[in-house]
C-alpha cells in the first residue's frame, strides 16, 4: 500500500480490482491524456483502467499534499487550493459541504464543459477527495443543464459500485455570467435568487454556505487537478510549470485556429510557444484577451512574450482568470467588440446595487458611443476611465470591477483606434462579430 505521506510515481490499483499500477502522465498534457474518442464520455471502467484508483489519504496529510504541490485554483482567483480547503476543515464543528463548481458563465470559455462532459469521473474523483479531506458528507455539482447526463451517469454508474462514501447530487447552474460566483453558486444550490451573488462583506461561504454548513466552492479542473495529485503526489505535480506556478492550466483559445480549442500547458512558458506563434506574428492581431470578460486586454507583442502565469498577466492589468485566450483578427472593429461585451456584462448584473443598476448602464452607453457614435461622446475618451471609477470597489459583488477592468485595459490597447474613431467616425467593416454573446442575451447597439 502506497504511504500517503510519501506518494510514489505510480497510483495505487483498486484493492482487489486485478487493475495494475497506472504511470503517471509523463508531459504537459495530464487532464486531456484521459479524454476519449470523439469526445465521449468517459465511462467508470475505462476511468479506472487509464488512472487507477485514488489513494486513500488519512486526516490531513492531503492538505499537507495540496500545500507541497502549489495547486491554486483555476476558476479565475488563482487562490491556493491547500488554504482553502483547510480554512472549510477548520470553520466550524458543523459537517462541511463541498460544491464542485462547472457553471462556466464566461461565455468564452469551454473548459470546463469538456471536463464534466467528457471526464466526470475526474472531476467527480476530486470532489470526493475534497469531501473526505475538509470532512464533508455532500458534495454537490454544480454544472449547466447541458452537462447533467453525463454527470448523471457518471454518479450512477459510481453508485453501483460503491465507490464513493458520501452522497452527490446534480444542480442545474443557470445561463447566466454569474452563476459560477461562488456565492451565486451557493445561492442556487439552496434554491434562493439563483445565480445572485452575497453581498461582498458578509460571512464567507467557508463558514457559512450550503445549509449554514462551512461550504467549498471548487472549479472542477482544480478538483480535476486534486484528483491527479492524489494519485501521482506533488512532486510529479512539480515536473512541469516552475517553481512559484506549478502545473498546466487549460486554455479555451480563440483566433489561433479555424474553430476554438482546448489546449492544457504548462504553467510558466510563453504564450507565443504554447500558440506556436513568434514575436513577429503579433502585427496579424490587434490585441490578447486574457482570462475572460472579467479578465484584460494585452497588446498582441506583450502577450506573445509573456509567460502564462497570473502575475505576469496582472502586470498587464489581466489576469489569466478563467482560462481564456481570444486573439483579435484585424478585421474586426475592437471598440465594437468591446462594446458588445459590456453591453451583455451590463445585462448580467446581479441588479442589487446601484453599480450595477445605474453604473454599469452608463459606462455601456459610453463605450457604445465612443463605437458607433463618437461625435455624441461628451468628454471624449477621457470621460470613460473616470465612469469606470464611480463603479470600481463600489459594488455589492466583483461583477461591476470586471467590467471596468475589460473597459479600462480594452482603452489602453485599442487607444489610437479609439482616437480614429473621435477623428473620422465609426468603422464600417463587413465582418462578423468576433467575440461570443449567448444567443439569449440584449441584442447591443448605439444607444
């Protein structure tokens, strides 16, 4: 039996399942080793046979695991994973809830649509361990109406064989850009404003979430990474990334090829590698988006330069939040994507305070001017930066600083277009809008 304080570099088979010791993935690429054919999902068996079982660890000698390896989350935080766990186990004497989180609102973003569809014993594999570390007794995945078959399934078919020792349960996650906060997540679950975060300032979830239950609120590629580790250990978590940023993250990336992808990379290495493209590449591309519409906007040279790591984007006022790389044509007209973005974001506001009530509205209306008619735009481009300040810190949840941090860094990449437009008038281009909006969202325009 493998020593769950000095893991090894093989995972332990299934006690009497006659499966062998599984090797470790020996690249860069760990979570999508496990996707099968044709994107179908992964059944129990062929799990077991490509990873094995998951170790048992015992009292907390997995957060000291956790700790070793330099996990953080990849919902859009980047939080270490290892504090959060503990401060759940710690919160109180109550029995803990664990919520694995696939909401995935950011309409850019694909991951975690793969992962629960396509891998959800992975997923499901980490929510358990996460559930049997911080002492929890259910854990509930929280995941689009789209992604409940395969979840479903999945739970079933773990049922059957007894696999898990607590109850799981399915929650459909609203179609909305917020339904994946972790206090909106929270909200759903308990059947109370669906998809409407706490106000900012109240007793974290930690401590009081689910029930009145200490509550973890975990993104499923961090469970998904969790679960690795409690098979392979920290060390092999380390083989790839660097020091301060362990691991791979997966990228929904856009603009690189004909259709979106999802690519898993190592933590650390250029952008510009990891997309296969040089320095000299970046004048086919008027700007970077990184992490989401909640992320930032990078210069198309910076970004290709720039090493995938959260502090490297929060040098360029981004961040690589929720996975997300949309590479701009230069065809488009990026004040009208801008403008179509914040135009949906204002729509998705919780609509508890007047940030997003009021500010939000106002600032949308000025970057729809400045995109389709900047001869209305009172104060010129100045005027924008100083509306993103009346709703920057100011609002009930994080959603209105997003907005103003899209706005903000989209003014400073797309600075001298803005100029164009204050000089000659909106762009007139043929080109089909670039950037997606769900279907059921506003239609934007000039207002």
């Amino acid at each position: 039996m493998m020593n769950p304080a000095t893991p090894t570099s093989t995972a332990r088979s299934s006690a009497g399942s006659g499966r062998p010791a599984v090797r470790p993935p020996a690249g860069a690429e760990r979570l999508l080793a496990g996707v099968g054919p044709q994107g179908a999902a992964v059944g129990l068996v062929e799990h077991l046979d490509r990873w094995g079982s998951v170790p048992t660890w015992r009292g907390t000698t997995f957060l000291d695991e956790l700790d070793a390896s330099g996990l953080r989350g990849h919902g859009g935080a980047w939080f270490p994973v290892g504090t959060k766990w503990r401060s759940v186990r710690k919160a109180g004497l109550r029995s803990p809830v664990v919520v694995a989180n696939g909401a995935e609102g950011e309409p850019a973003s694909g991951k975690d649509r793969v992962l629960v569809q396509q891998l959800p014993h992975l997923v499901l594999d980490g929510a358990v361990l996460a559930a049997a570390t911080v002492g929890a007794g259910r854990v509930y995945v929280h995941v689009p109406s789209g992604a409940v078959p395969a979840v479903s399934r999945a739970i079933e078919e773990r049922r059957r064989a007894g696999l898990d020792p607590c109850d799981i349960e399915v929650v459909v996650a609203p179609d909305r850009f917020l339904a994946g906060q972790e206090t909106a997540a929270v909200a759903t679950i308990i059947g109370r404003k669906p998809a409407t975060p706490t106000f900012v300032g109240l007793k974290p979830i930690r401590e009081q979430g689910v029930g009145g239950r200490p509550t973890l609120v975990q993104n499923v590629e961090s469970l998904a990474h969790a679960a690795l580790i409690g098979r392979f250990g920290a060390e092999w978590f380390r083989r790839v990334g660097t020091p301060q940023s362990p691991g791979t993250v997966l990228l929904t990336v856009t603009g690189r090829w004909a259709e979106p992808r999802i690519v898993e990379a190592p933590l650390g290495v250029p952008l510009g590698e990891i997309l296969q493209l040089g320095l000299g590449d970046a004048r086919s591309f008027q700007g970077v988006l990184l992490g989401g519409y909640g992320g930032g906007w990078v210069t198309p040279h910076d970004a290709l330069a720039m090493p995938l790591t959260e502090e490297a984007a929060r040098e360029y006022g981004s961040s690589l939040g929720a996975g997300v790389v949309a590479l701009l044509p230069t065809n488009v007209c990026p004040l009208s994507e801008v403008s179509r973005v914040v135009t949906y974001l204002e729509g998705e506001g919780a609509g508890q305070c007047g940030p997003c009530v009021n500010g939000l509205a106002v600032l949308a209306n000025a970057v729809g001017q400045l995109a389709y008619r900047p001869n209305a735009l009172r104060g010129g481009v100045a005027a924008i930066p100083t509306l993103c300040g009346l709703v920057e810190g100011r609002g009930a949840c994080r959603h209105p600083d997003g907005v103003a941090r899209f706005v903000r860094t989209a003014l400073r990449v797309y600075g001298d277009h803005a100029a164009l437009h204050l000089q000659r008038g909106p762009c007139h281009t043929s080109a089909p809008p670039f950037l997606p909006i769900p279907a059921t969202a506003p239609r934007q325009g000039a207002r």
